[in-house]
C-alpha cells in the first residue's frame, strides 16, 4: 500500500515510547531458518513465481544479493573470490577502479517481505517486541504485533495495522504489493538526529534532500524538484527503454531463431552426408566382397582342375611303383624258393615284363604342377586393390584441387566398375 508524502521537515514513523525499541522486519539471512518448504499448490506456485530471487549462480535463497553490471543477481558467496567476469554468461567485469557489484535492495526488501508473508500463512508469526503469537501487521512500521502489543503501538502512532486472519486470505502478490512503500524516502543528510521524510529531490546533488538542506544547498536552486516527479520520470525512462530493449529482444530473437534453424540444417545435412557414406561404403563393400567371392570360386575351380589332373597321374606313378616294386619282391622270392624248373619256365616271362617295366619314366614334377597358374588371381587382386587406393588418392587431390570440388563424382562407383576381369 502506498503512503502519502509527509510535509517537507516532518518526523517519520516514531517509536512507540511505551514499548522496547525493536527491530523490523528480520534480516535476509534468516528468511529460511524454521521454515518447512510446503506442497500445497499456491505454496508451490508462490515458491515457482518467486524462483527469480534465488542466486544466478548456485540457485540457493541469495544473502546479501549482488546486481552484476550483467543484470544477473548472485550472492555473497558467489562472489566471495575476485570476478573477472560474470559466473553465468562469461560477460567482461567493466574496467576502471570504480566498477563493482550494486546491492541489490530490491531483492533484499522483498526476500524479507516474502518471508513475513509465509510466516504470516503458516501461523508461525510472532510478535515482534514480546514474541508471543503475533495478530497484526504494521504496514508503515513492518512489524508483527500481538494484541497486547498493539493497543499501546495505535495509542501512540495510530499506524495502519491489519488482523493476520485478514492478511492470510491474500495472495502473496497482494500482500507485497500492500507493503511496498513509495514515499517513506528520508533525507539524505547523515548529519540529522532523526531520519526526516521529505518530497524534494536534488539533481545537482543526486540526492533526497529535506526543506531545511535544500534551503541551505542554493547552488543547486534550479535543479530541485519534486522527488515524486523525478520518481515518475525515471520510471518513465526505464520504460522506454525496456521497449527499446524489447525490440532488441525481437531482433536477437530473429537471429536466434535464425542461428538454431542453421544449427538444425547443419544437423540434417550432416545426418544425411553420414547416411550417404555409410551407404555407399556399404555398396563398395557388396561390391569388393562380390569380387572376393568370385575370385575365391575361380580359385577353387583352378585348383580343382589341376587337382584333378595331377591326381590321375599321382595314380598312374602308384601303379607302376607297385608293379616296380612287386616285380622285384617276385624275382627275390624266386631266387630263395624257386626250383630250377620253375625259373626256367618262368625265365622269359618275366624278363618281357620287367622289360617293359624299365621302359617306364617318372615325368617330371615341375611339368606336373603349375604353380604359375594362379598368377591370373594375383593380377585381378592387384588390379582390384589399385582401383581402391588410387580412387582414393584421387578424391583427395579432387579436394585440395578447387576446380576439381567443383565437378565431383562417386570414386567407387566409376572405379570399381570400370576394373574389367
């Protein structure tokens, strides 16, 4: 809820003289000491919708957070050691001595309101000053008051104060939007005992001043303003230009577009250069095993053929070995147990057929075995093996020749089949 301006030089929000000073709302490091994460779907939406305050870097309750020239958000932690660069999107760190990180108040006062509400939802709200079970809300002083409490708080300040019973039924985004405060803005001079509201802002000084500073301050005359015009003015500027920024969004987002259609075609036509090569190795591979069967089979029939005929006159040796060797075993059998009548009838036909046993010759190995025979594979081995390397040698000087890429053809296909057998 907003709060109307003060006069000029008036006092702020007083401390209720009858109670103990305490402090307001709790500090940010202690937003998520005894609070149970809860499952209920607007505990869980409110938890999704306000994801944006955690840390950029190690996405936990950001303390202390810090605003990067970047526009992203980290925590103390995250920058405890010295950043050349942002942690999240590589950005360079500003040079010069005066860059630094700027606390992030926006963050930190809502990180604080938030857990106010959620204390507030879950009944866990207590008083700020006696800490019993607190019943109201100060929205001017942001403080928990139990009933107790805030009978003597009204008697001295009468602030706005609301039952909890009647915060409770609010949104999260209702009741942050009730406890923002545009006007609460004090002067800027420490040298005052108490903190003094005012409506007057200074641009020659780039500060909030009350009546009496900026009566002292008459360098600066002309430059003063009213501080909700200068509030106004500003908001206007961060408006234009975050429409200029969302016409730069729409062209980064064209050549994002533009680059992740690239990326994808890339993709495809890789796929399909893979597909390709995969295709036609598999064509060369048909192929050369095609001519390996057919070498292989013209292999085995040329053995065959010649096993063949060296088998038949294997045969032929064996049996004149056998009759060679039968007819000496014969006549030394007939020389130890022959009678002399049976040498002399057996005498002359033995002697016709160990003579034309003798007229018998072994032919020679060498005219037996042709060894020379398979030298017709070797060549068409030769020939196949060439056609493969050489088609290879030549697509690589095709790619180092730019006339050459311009005009390719498929190596294999034209080599491979152009190898006559």
């Amino acid at each position: 809820m907003q709060q109307e301006a003060k006069p000029a030089g008036s006092p702020g929000p007083q401390q209720d003289p009858a109670l103990p000073h305490a402090p307001t709302m709790p500090p940010p490091e202690s937003l998520s000491e005894g609070h149970e994460p809860s499952h209920s779907p607007t505990e869980q939406a409110t938890e999704e919708e306000f994801q944006f305050l955690h840390c950029q870097g190690c996405r936990a309750e950001a303390k202390c957070p810090k605003l990067l020239p970047c526009l992203h958000t980290l925590c103390s932690g995250c920058l405890e050691e010295p950043v050349r660069q942002c942690p999240i999107c590589q950005a360079p760190w500003p040079p010069g001595p005066d860059a630094q990180a700027l606390d992030n108040v926006f963050f930190e006062s809502l990180q604080r309101r938030l857990h106010v509400y959620r204390q507030i939802v879950d009944a866990q709200a207590l008083c700020t000053r006696c800490k019993e079970p607190a019943d109201y809300w100060c929205f001017e002083c942001e403080q928990l008051l139990c009933a107790k409490c805030i009978e003597a708080h009204q008697w001295f300040l009468k602030h706005e104060a609301r039952p909890l019973a009647e915060l409770r039924s609010q949104s999260a985004r209702e009741f942050l939007d009730g406890t923002r405060k545009s006007n609460n803005i004090f002067c800027s001079n420490p040298n005052h005992r108490d903190p003094m509201l005012t409506s007057i802002y200074c641009r020659g000084c780039s500060k909030p001043l009350c009546c009496s500073c900026a009566l002292l301050d008459r360098g600066h005359s002309e430059l003063k303003c009213d501080i909700r015009t200068e509030i106004q003015q500003r908001q206007e500027e961060l408006d234009v230009m975050t429409q200029d920024l969302q016409e730069q969004d729409r062209a980064f987002g064209a050549a994002q577009a533009q680059m992740t259609s690239a990326i994808s075609q890339l993709g495809r036509v890789r796929a399909d250069i893979e597909e390709l090569i995969r295709a036609r190795v598999r064509q060369v591979v048909e192929h050369v095993l095609e001519l390996e069967r057919q070498l292989l089979e013209g292999v085995n029939a040329r053995y065959q053929r010649d096993y063949e005929e060296i088998a038949g006159q294997l045969g032929r040796l064996d049996a004149v070995l056998q009759r060679i060797r039968t007819g000496s075993m014969l006549v030394q059998r007939m020389k130890l147990y022959a009678s002399d009548q049976e040498v002399l009838d057996m005498h002359g036909f033995l002697r016709e057929a160990l003579h034309q046993l003798r007229q018998e010759e072994p032919q020679s190995l060498r005219a037996a075995v042709r060894t020379d025979s398979f030298d017709e594979f070797k060549v068409r081995l030769q020939d196949l093996a060439s056609c493969i390397t050489q088609g290879t040698d030549a697509a690589v000087n095709r790619r180092a020749s730019p006339e050459a890429a311009r005009t390719p053809r498929d190596t294999f296909d034209v080599d491979l089949r152009s190898v006559s057998w």
